[in-house]
C-alpha cells in the first residue's frame, strides 16, 4: 500500500511539476472530447432522422384492373406471408378514386366515364428492411406474381438518402478516429518532455534495481489523470453548451441536444483510456 501511495503521489507531483505541458495537454484533450462528443450526438440524431424518414417509407402495388375479389384476397394472404413487410393497406378503386378526389379536386367521373384507377396495396416494411437493397429484392420477387401490373416506390429518393448517409458516418468516423489519435499523440509528447527532465533521476533509479514497472507506473498515472481531467471538463463544457442551446436557441431550429448520464460517462471514460494509451506509449519507447 505505501507503494501504491507513492507511486499515485509521484503522478499528480509529475502533473504539476509539467506546468504548462500538462495544461496543453489538457487543453487539447479536451477541445478533441468536446468534438467527439457534439459529432456523436449530432451522428446520433441524423441516424434518428434517417430512420424517421424511412418510417414513412411506402411500397405502392397496383393490380391488375382485372382482378377479382378471390384473386386480390390470395394476394394479400401471400403479402401477409412475407415476414419483410410490417404493414399492409388496401386501396380499392372507390377509396382510390376518392383520394384522387381529395388531392386535384376533381371528381374522377367528371372527367371520365369509369374509374381507370385499379386495386392497389400499400406496404410498409420493418426497420431492418428499409434499406434499397432489401426494396428491390421484395419488388423483384412481387412484380412476379401474375395479379401485379406495376411496383412503384421512390428509387433514386432511396438511393440519395443512403448514399449521403454513408458519406457523413465516414467522414465522422475519420474525424473521431483523427482527433482520438491527435489527443494520444499531444498526451505522448507532453509525457515525453517530463521524462526528458527528469531523466537523470531514472537513471538514478535503474542503477539501484527499480524495475521498469516501478519507474513506468508514476507517468502513466500522470497521463491517465490528463485524460481525466480533459474528459471532465469537456463533458461540463457540452452539458452547460446544451444547456444554452435547449433553453434559448432550440426554438428557432426545432432541434435539441438530448443525452443522458451515460454519455458524460463514456466521455469519461474515452478521455481516461486516451490517457493512459498515450502515457503508456510514450514511456515504453523511452525505457526502451
């Protein structure tokens, strides 16, 4: 336990002895935290808009004219077979020629003699099934069925949302993994300057038997306690930013930053691993 307590000792001393080092340090943990953080969350919530868009997401199936009642009820038994697809809506002609009513307003048989519009479905597809690929092979496998004249769903609407979507998740992996590897590195060279000064009392401690974990133990203390200290700031940091956000400026974009404990806690922890990586690296190849 003395041992324990020394070393623990030598880590917060080595953090002030650091002084400006340690503050930078500190600085950048925590501005790359405070990146991290907001890019989660704004991650977050576009996944959750995506999603939401895709909800109402539908499958239109117009049948044959022709098609008798026995026909378009087989029809919907194999529709409700289909474990891709969450729900399933009729439109018969009349409900058709009603909502064409709604939406032009104008009576369909005003213009024509008889209604031209045929039966249809409409489907919606579970949430794992949302996705263009999963679209076009249940399409492809419906169009086959002799009653389907005509499958229309928005293609290219599909194929945008999810072309875009790929693009902004990579581009926010690459910067947390660029500001993730900034903080280890900056976390390295600020370990690095200290063991640099304090070289000749390493020295000193070789040459009487300190084991290299003994000697390592105080730097990775140090380094793990920047890693803490800039998590925790940034978490206070973005709590008091969404503080302001969600009190006085979400009402002119209709947005809210929602997080809960759990996330100032992965902060927390991402900060305290960043830490102890980076000292720990630094003091492996010195020793070395």
């Amino acid at each position: 336990m003395n041992v324990i307590g020394f070393l623990v000792k030598e880590g917060f001393r080595g953090l002030i002895r650091a002084k400006y080092a340690s503050v930078f340090s500190v600085i950048i943990i925590t501005l790359s935290l405070m990146m991290i953080g907001m890019g989660y969350v704004i991650t977050r919530d576009m996944i959750f808009a995506v999603e939401n868009i895709r909800s109402r997401f539908d499958v239109d199936i117009f049948l044959k004219p022709d098609a008798d009642e026995q026909e378009i009820q087989r029809f919907h038994e194999t529709l409700r077979s289909y474990a891709e697809i969450d729900r399933i809506h009729y439109i018969s002609p009349d409900s058709a020629a009603l909502k064409f009513q709604q939406e032009f307003g104008e009576d369909i048989f005003n213009i024509l003699d008889e209604n031209p519009l045929p039966p249809s479905f409409k489907i919606q597809l579970k949430p794992m099934f949302r996705n263009l690929f999963s679209v076009e092979e249940i399409s492809t496998r419906l169009s086959r069925q002799s009653i389907v004249d005509e499958i229309k769903y928005r293609k290219r609407f599909l194929r945008l949302l999810e072309r875009y979507q790929r693009i902004g998740l990579l581009a926010l992996l690459g910067l947390y993994a660029v500001l993730t590897l900034i903080s280890i590195i900056i976390i390295s060279n600020s370990i690095k300057m200290t063991i640099f000064a304090r070289r000749d009392a390493i020295t000193t401690m070789k040459l009487i038997g300190a084991t290299n974990a003994f000697i390592r133990a105080p730097f990775i203390i140090e380094g793990t306690l920047q890693g803490i200290i800039g998590s925790a700031l940034a978490a206070f940091a973005l709590a008091a930013l969404f503080y302001v956000f969600n009190h006085y400026i979400h009402s002119l974009l209709e947005y809210q930053f929602i997080v809960s404990h759990k996330f100032h806690m992965a902060l927390l922890l991402l900060g305290c691993l960043g830490g102890f990586v980076g000292s720990r690296r630094a003091i492996r190849r010195f020793l070395k």
